[in-house]
C-alpha cells in the first residue's frame, strides 16, 4: 500500500507545476466568488405555544368551556401549519411592500438595499404578467428629479409622479437615504404570491426544538438580515392577532347568540309563568303543602266532632229506648249529653223518684201525695222523652253537617297530589327555564369580561434575530473546497487522462501484464540533441544507451549475445534510432558491430546515417557471385562501427527473409563482429522478424511512450508464450524525463537487480 502511494505521489509529484497553478486559480475563483457573492443570514425566534391535548381548543376559558359539545382540537403541530401557510405569509409580505426589489452595484457585488437604506422608495400601483420581467433603473439626479432607464429608454422624472410604462405602472417618491446615495439603482418586480410559495414550502422553517415539546422555532434565511428580521416579528405578531380576533369573534358571536337566546326564554319563561299562576287560582292553592296541612288538621277535628255526635246519638238511642217502658225508675244522668234542659229534667224526675221511694216505704200507693208524685214523674218522663227526640233530631242535622264537612276536607286531601302534581308539571318547566335564563346571563357577562382580556395563542420566547456570521457563504468552507478542488482537480484529470488513455506511457504496465523483461529505457530527444550519439557524449541519452549496454551482459545470464534482432509492434516506434545508437554504445568499448538493414520494406538505417549504398542484402541474396565484403560500409565517425544496406526493395520480402543464404551471412558475420544488430520490420504488421528469431541471440521489442497501443501489448505477450522470438527483452522509448528519473538513474539498476 505504502509503496502504490509513493508510486502514485512520485508519478504526480512532477506535474507539482500544474497543481500549482490549479491551486491559485481555486482560491482566486473562491476570492471572486466571495466578493461577488451576497452573504445569507439566518433569522430566527423561539415560540411557546399552548398545546391543547384535552381538546378544549379555542373555547378553553370562554362562555361554554363547561360543555364537552363544543370542544375542538388543536395541537402544536397543527399551529405550525397555520404559520406556514400561504395566507398568512401573504399578508406580511404585502405589509411589508416587498413586491419590489432594489439593488445597487457595490464593487463585484450586487448589494439589495431595504428600509432606512433606500435612497427612493417605489410604490406598485399596477402590473402585469410581462411585468414581472423588466428591470428599470433609476439614478437620482437633484432633489426633485431622477433618471428612469428601461432598456435602451431613458427619462428624466420628477419625483412623486405616477410612471406608466408597458407592463406596470409605479410612483417614485424619495427614500430615508436619499441625500447620501445617488448612485444607480435596479429595480425588480416580484409576484408575492409565488413569494409566499417559497417562504411556506422552503423559505420558512419551523420545527419543535425537542420532539412533542410546545416551544418551537421559527427561522428564515435572507440576504438582508433586518429584513428577515421584520418578517418574523411581522409573521407572529399578524399569527396572534388572528388568533384574537378570532378569539373575539367567537365571543362577540357567542354574545349575540346568547341575547338570542335570552329574547325567547323570556318570553316563554312569562308564558310558563302565567300557566301556573291560572291553574293555581283553578285549583284555589297557593301553596300545596300548607294547604295539605290544613285540610288534613280540618279532617281530623271534623272526624272527632262526627265521632263524638255520634256517640251522643248512640246514647241518646239507648236512652230513649229506656224510656220507652212505663216504669219510673230512676233515669241515667251521666252520659255526657250537652243538654241543660235535659239534665234538669233528669234530675229533677231522679229526685221525684228518689223521694216517691222513700214516701212508699212509709205509705201506700194510693196516697194522694205518692199518687201525686206519681203523676209528676210520667209528665216529666213524658217531657224527657220530647225533649230527646228533639236532641236527637238537633245532633242528627250535626252530624250530617260534619258528614259533609268530613267528605269535602277528605275530598281535598284526595285531591292533593294531582294539583301537586300539576303544579310541579308547570313549575318544572318553569324551573328548567328560569335556570337556563340564569345560566345564559352568567355565560354573557362571562363572555364580555373575556373580550377585555384575550390573550394570543403564542408566547414569544426569544425575539427575533439574526445570528452575526451568515450562514452562506462560509469563508472556512469555500477556501477549504477551493484547495480541495485545486488538489483534485488536477490530479482527477491526469488520471483520466491516463485511465482512458489507450497508449502505454507507464512501464510497468508492460511489465504487468506481459512479463517481457525490460532492458532499458530511452528518452525523448530534445530539439537540439542530434539524433545519432557522440562518441564522448555525457548528455541522458547517452547514459541511458551505456546502461542498456551493461543490462546486455548482465541480463543475458553469461549467455552469447552476439546477434541482436531490433523489432516493434509498429513503424515509428524508433527501431531505426535504437539499433543506430546501441551499436554506437558497443563500438566506443572497442568493440567490432555491424548493422544489418534487414527491413527489406521501409529501410531508413543508411539514410539516417547519412550514407549510400549501391548494393544490399536483397542483391547477396539473389547473387550468388557477390561477395560480402561488397557490402560492408563503414561508418566514418566510428571506425568500428560497419553497416549493410538492405538494396533493391524485393516482390517477395517474406519469402526472401527465409532463403539459407540469410544464416549463412549471419555466420560469416559472427566470425569477424563482436556484435551483429539487425534492424527488421515491426512483428505487429509482418513476419519478417520472426524469419530471423532463429539466428539470433537477444531479440529487443521497442515500445514507444504515449504512442504504442495497449491493445498490441497481447502481440507482445503472445511472442513470450510461444516463443516466437529468441530471449526478448522490452526497451521503452521516447519516455519522459521523469520517467527516465525513476528507472535509469538511482533506481532502474536496483530493480533490474532484484528482479532478475
């Protein structure tokens, strides 16, 4: 991991110019950003609200707050919605006039001015739906007039006359700030009802500060933070008042129902009244209770009277019984008969009698004063018994009067609970009345004490008010993304660069997926480096070619590398120049090489050397009288450095690449060169290359940096597996100096070691 990192910085480290320049132009688009930018405030305010879970509702504390019939609903959640919604928020904007805005160019940033900032204030009178697209300017010019621009349309105004232009129609008046700013300012129209939209879907957001809790807040973003301010305040202060009139309505309405009410219990209440008091005077009660006590008492005394005439009449009867033989004994004297007459006849005949008694026990009967005696005593029995049946009669004619008395007394107490109950019939209903009368006059005055002290449903808790730091854009944050985007940037499109980049330009991608060995690696020639290396050279290329001279020996195991064959997966890949150049390398050590032009296609081997040749290898072939030292050309810089053209391009190159004669020069060659290098055409196009594999002893394949295909890394990768080149060895050419850097110098010698 550690070393894919170190890998990854090394391989981006040498673009730190790149990163550089993405760095400043982040932070430079972040300072242009910021100071063209308005920054946005965040205003809030906290709520408590009066959360009604027992479902009093509105009418808790009100006229009929005791009656269950009338409760409503009402939860926090729902109060919530009421202050987002549309209406509600329409009215405070439309209070506030913020259906035009204005704004003034402030260096790279467009400032909106409100309030007490307001060099000119405009009033809407009229506007139509294209309205809303125009964009007026007005510049004041002295104290009573102004500039209006409206496209390529200018007019000088006076103040507070009415505009009409096409779309809408305003008046222009001055503004609190109207001597200190006379500078350009840009109007823009704004729809409150797509206004009051955004502010109740977005704009606006409330939320409880712990889950179920009454107390809420209320928060809005806005660029002007006074004006968010004053739409808080404005949007709570609106929110209350309607819950109070409301509230008020509700007792207002409540108060004319109840003098409602009240009209027609009165009236009924007198007809009820007048109920009673008729059946009261029909029945002749006026209170049945005392009435029942007395007829009661009366029948009872009217009971005994009768009982005791009665008992009169009885004894009466009885004694008139007695009195009917003619005896003339003694009479009953106390049987509690009221008579004074009859008394005195009864003891005046009781003391005849006693004294006949007691004259007959001294005389006879027939003694005159016995007789006479006896003559008084049948006329007072006579007047006694008169006088009982004239008694009698009297306590008669008493006891029917008592009869009668008895009856009516008894009739009436019969009577008694069907008037009660009559009575309580009517007074019931006039009970039920009278209390409801009673119950409705309480309930009003209630209702119109409550209309002098209606309280708002909300109850601010903290003000409103804006925090000091806005909330975008933040400065931290915005450099902070700025270096991030300069840091990845960059390097995102290096890697994509690379990622969807079909050309090879990592060496380790050939190493990877083919397993070539690599010999070397070349870079890019810079304009003014010749092509062909001096003999002396320091310079990189140089260096690079003598290191690939040292990986020969070293990588070939001590096997003989007499015969190198250079080839490619394509022309351009630099064949010409590496086979040029390494024979170069192998003759500054004293060393005897020849270079074969075996590229019988396209040859550029003596051209680039700047030499001419009348004959090549194609006339050897086809010659037999041809000698090879007929062939040989010698360099005229390096004296051991021979090369050999290809001749005349042939018909049949492929078939010609495979005559014996092509081992047999190979052969003679061997004898008198330490090295043979054969340039031949590139394997991705022709065999050509794979004709000569056999004779040779280290077969070189060129990738070329940012030009080679990876697709043509499987041409190479099939060569390996089948073998179809002798020991080959992979050479990168025309890389990057940093690329040089970290596989040549310091390190390429490292890992050759390592690896093989």
């Amino acid at each position: 991991m550690l070393e894919n990192l170190k890998e990854l910085l090394q391989k981006y480290s040498r673009y730190w110019y790149v990163l550089l320049l993405s760095l400043i132009l982040s932070f430079l688009a972040a300072y242009l950003y910021l100071e063209s930018t308005s920054p946005v405030y965040k205003i809030s305010s906290t709520l408590l609200m009066q959360d009604d879970k027992k479902g009093d509702g509105e009418l808790k504390g009100t006229a009929f707050s005791d009656l269950n019939m009338f409760r409503t609903d009402r939860k926090v959640d729902n109060e919530i919605e009421v202050l987002r919604s549309k209406d509600l928020i329409g009215q405070v904007l439309k209070k506030l006039t913020l259906e035009i805005a204005y704004f003034q160019k402030r260096g790279l940033r467009e400032v909106e001015l409100y309030g007490k900032n307001l060099p000119v204030e405009v009033k809407l009178l009229g506007i139509s739906a294209s309205g809303y697209t125009k964009t007026p300017a007005i510049t004041p010019i002295d104290e009573n007039t102004f500039l209006l621009e409206e496209k390529n349309e200018k007019r000088i105004l006076p103040f507070g006359k009415v505009v009409q232009q096409a779309g809408y129609r305003i008046l222009i008046n001055k503004g609190l700030a109207y001597g200190g700013n006379k500078q350009r300012i840009s109007l823009k129209f704004k729809n409150l009802k797509l206004l009051a939209e955004y502010y109740s879907l977005a704009g606006l957001t409330i939320q409880p500060i712990v889950k179920d809790a009454n107390t809420i807040t209320v928060s809005l973003t806005d660029n002007v933070p006074q004006r968010g301010v004053d739409i808080l305040t404005l949007l709570i202060e609106t929110y209350n008042q309607e819950n109070v009139v409301k509230k008020n309505t509700i007792a207002v309405n409540t108060i004319h129902f109840i003098d409602n009410r009240l009209k027609y219990l009165n009236r009924d209440l007198s007809v009820v009244e007048e109920d009673v008091e008729n059946y009261k005077q029909n029945n002749m009660v006026s209170d049945v209770g005392m009435e029942a006590q007395i007829n009661l008492s009366k029948s009872g005394e009217y009971s005994q009277l009768l009982a005791a005439t009665n008992v009169q009449l009885s004894v009466l009867t009885s004694l008139e019984k007695y009195m009917q033989n003619d005896n003339i004994n003694l009479v009953p004297s106390s049987l509690n008969i009221n008579n004074n007459t009859l008394n005195e006849l009864t003891s005046k005949f009781n003391t005849l009698q006693q004294e006949r008694t007691r004259m007959l026990r001294t005389s006879e009967e027939g003694n005159p004063l016995v007789q006479n005696l006896t003559a008084q005593l049948l006329s007072l029995k006579a007047n006694i018994r008169e006088n009982l049946q004239n008694i009698k009669k009297g306590l008669t004619i008493e006891r029917n009067n008592l009869q009668a008395m008895s009856s009516k007394f008894n009739s009436k107490i019969r009577s008694v609970p069907a008037v009660e109950r009559g009575i309580l019939e009517r007074s019931r209903e006039q009970s039920v009345k009278a209390g409801l009368y009673k119950y409705l006059l309480q309930k009003r005055e209630e209702t119109t004490l409550s209309l002098s002290g209606t309280l708002p449903t909300s109850q601010i808790v903290d003000k409103p008010a804006y925090n000091s730091k806005p909330v975008s854009p933040k400065k931290q944050l915005v450099y902070l993304f700025a270096g991030f985007i300069g840091c990845f940037a960059p390097i995102a499109f290096l890697y994509g660069k690379s990622l969807f980049n079909n050309k090879i330009t990592d060496l380790k991608e050939i190493e990877s997926y083919t397993g070539v060995p690599v010999l070397g690696v070349i870079n890019h020639l810079k304009r003014n480096e010749p092509a062909v290396i001096e003999h002396n050279s320091r310079s990189t290329i140089s260096e690079l070619f003598r290191y690939i001279r040292s990986n020969l020996n070293f990588m070939n195991s001590g096997l003989p590398n007499q015969v190198l064959l250079v080839t490619s997966c394509m022309k351009s890949e630099g064949k010409t120049f590496f086979s040029i150049n390494l024979g170069l390398t192998l003759s500054s050590v004293n060393k005897k090489v020849i270079l074969l032009e075996f590229d019988l296609r396209e040859p550029q081997l003596l051209q680039k050397m700047h030499l001419h040749s009348k004959v090549g290898i194609t006339d050897y072939l086809l010659n037999d009288d041809l000698d090879i030292d007929e062939l040989l050309i010698q360099s005229r810089k390096y004296k051991d450095l021979v090369l050999v053209d290809c001749g005349p391009l042939p018909e049949n190159p492929a078939e010609l690449m495979m005559h014996p004669k092509v081992g047999q020069l190979i052969e003679k060659l061997k004898d008198r060169f330490d090295y043979i290098i054969i340039d031949t055409a590139p394997v991705g196009q022709v065999a050509d290359a794979f004709s000569l594999s056999p004779y040779t002893d280290v077969s070189i394949y060129l990738v070329r940096y940012n030009y080679t295909n990876k697709l043509q890394l499987n041409i190479l990768k099939d060569i390996l597996y089948y073998k179809k080149l002798t020991n080959p060895m992979v050479v990168f050419n025309d890389t990057k100096l940093e690329t040089v850097n970290a596989y040549g110098y310091g390190g390429y010698g490292l890992e050759l070691s390592k690896n093989y």
